[in-house]
C-alpha cells in the first residue's frame, strides 16, 4: 500500500470549531495531483484513519489543504489533529481518491453544502473558475461561516450564497435547487438530515445528476437475506468458509492480507477490490453500476452466491 509522507507546513484556525492544515512534502516536491472534489486518508497514530477532504486549488501542486472540524463524539481522528498536530509534523496520507466528482457532461452545477461540508466544493469552485463552468453554492450554516477567507475567494461573482439558519429558518431545498434541466447536476455535502432532504428534493431527477458525499457512514442495518460462503484468494487459491453476515474487510486483516481502508462504511472507497467470482452483494454508497460489475468494495459487501473469488 502506497503511502506519501508529508510534514505539516501551516495551521491555522478557519472559522468556528474549524482547524486547516498545510500538507507538503519534506523536500518541497509536488505532490501527486487530485481532481476536484478529492480526499485523502490520514495515517495517525494508534492505526487511526481518516478522510478529509481536500479543500485547496487543485492547480496547486505543492500542497494539500484539509480542514477539520472538531467533533467530540467523533472517532478521536478531528481530537488527535486539533490537540497534537503540530507544525513540521510528519503525516502519512493516502493518494487522493475522488468518490465525488464534477460531473463532466453537466452544463451546470448546483451544490449544496451544510457547514463544514463545503470543503470539497472549494476545489470544485477553483477548477470552474478557471475553466469557466457555470456553478452556484447554497452554504447553510449555523452562526459564523467555515473557512470565510477561502469563501470570500469566490464570493465576488454573486454564486456562493450564505444561509445562516441561526437568523432565519433552514430553506428548502428545493427551492435552492429550482427544476431538474437538461445539463444541470446537483450535489450535496453535509450532515446526514441534509443529505436526506436533499435526495427526498431531487428523487425525480434523471438518473445520474444528484451527488452526495457523506461525512460518516450512514447506518447499515443487517441484512436479512446473508448467507454464509467461500471466500476464495485467487492469487494464493486460499478459500475460507465464512458465516453469514462476515464482515470481508475483517476476515481480510485476520488474513493478513493488505487492503486499505479509512471509513469501514461503503463511503471513502479505499477498500476496492476486484472481483472474480459472485456475484457480490453490494451495500457502498461508492461505486457505479458499470463498476460493480468488476469491482467491490469490501467493507460492506457479502456474497450472493456460495463462492466469492477476490483477485488477491
């Protein structure tokens, strides 16, 4: 598994709870480029593993810049990066990965984003703006705004509108997306009541033009139709019966076989795994159709037949 080491160039405080890091290598190279809307894994102490994503320009080479906020019913990855992370640490971070593209045939794009989950759209704006695309941010947010001086870097051409659901009640957001049209996609990054809402407002869009990214994992229930099967290594020809409901990515690890992994969820795509044999059942929120054809991501997958050959 390839890692990247970075040292911890710059931090600072970027609005309320909010904490902003500066990646770079230690030598100054560039480090490898992302697409809009990306993230990274961070490596940190104690086996931890966090995404975060990344909210800098993405025509900027030298750096990574994440923003955390701190969540004190979180997983100890927002704790360990606001109380000990400091300047010239060493981080190990994971190749930026993009679960959250920009759409390439829209015309337009509407994101919606509550609070702390405007971070992937600030790479998207800078990518349009460069290359003139048509966008338009609703931000709701509670009190003072995240990351404001990065916002205000977009605000002049009147597309980031600021909704403070502190002074007024939470729009609809229906009425921020207006109308699905021909070329127009919509997107949404925030906490899981909005991100909801957001796929209630846009169920009858064509398929294909609402996007979400979610924070954390949302619940996955069990499910009532598992049935145990064979995992089989193909590489090693190494087959283990397995009981209903296993969890892949666990039996994986115990067989000290090296996956990534970050959000054990369906969500940050670093568990993907081809597939030979299956079919499996899919429960991510990550892949496209096309792609669960070949592949799977093993956090949260079972089997639908009695064999599930992996290409590992």
């Amino acid at each position: 598994m390839r890692h990247i080491h970075t040292v911890i160039r710059a931090v600072d405080a970027a609005g309320p709870g909010i904490r902003r890091l500066v990646l770079i290598d230690p030598d100054g190279w560039p480090l490898p480029k992302f697409r809009p809307g990306a993230h990274i894994d961070l490596h940190l102490p104690g086996g931890l593993v966090r995404s975060y994503s990344l909210c800098g320009d993405p025509a900027q080479q030298d750096r990574y810049v994440i923003a955390v906020k701190r969540e004190a019913a979180g997983r100890g990855g927002s704790a360990f990066l606001h109380d000990r992370a400091a300047l010239g640490d060493a981080i190990g971070v994971s190749l930026p990965r993009c679960t959250f593209p920009l759409a390439p045939d829209a015309a337009e794009h509407v994101f919606i984003a509550g609070g702390i989950g405007v971070t992937p759209f600030l790479s998207m704006m800078a990518a349009l703006e460069r290359g003139g695309g048509r966008y338009r941010l609703h931000l709701l947010h509670r009190g003072a705004v995240p990351l404001p001086d990065m916002l205000a870097a977009h605000s002049a051409s009147g597309r980031v509108i600021l909704h403070d659901t502190a002074a007024a009640p939470r729009p609809e957001l229906a009425a921020l997306l207006g109308p699905p049209a021909s070329g127009r996609h919509a997107y949404c990054c925030g906490p899981a009541g909005m991100i909801a809402a957001f796929e209630a407002a846009t169920a009858g869009w064509p398929a294909g033009t609402a996007h979400v990214e979610h924070f954390v994992p949302p619940p996955l229930p069990p499910d009532p139709s598992a049935q145990p099967f064979t995992l089989v290594l193909a590489k090693s020809g190494r087959e283990v019966a397995l009981p209903a409901g296993a969890n892949l990515l666990a039996v994986l690890r115990d067989l000290g076989i090296e996956v990534e992994w970050s959000c054990e969820g369906g969500i940050c795509g670093a568990c993907r795994v081809r597939w030979l044999e299956g079919p499996p059942l899919h429960r991510d929120r990550v892949l496209l159709p096309q792609e669960r054809e070949r592949e799977v991501m093993v956090c949260v997958a079972g089997c639908a037949g009695p064999r599930l050959v992996l290409d590992l």
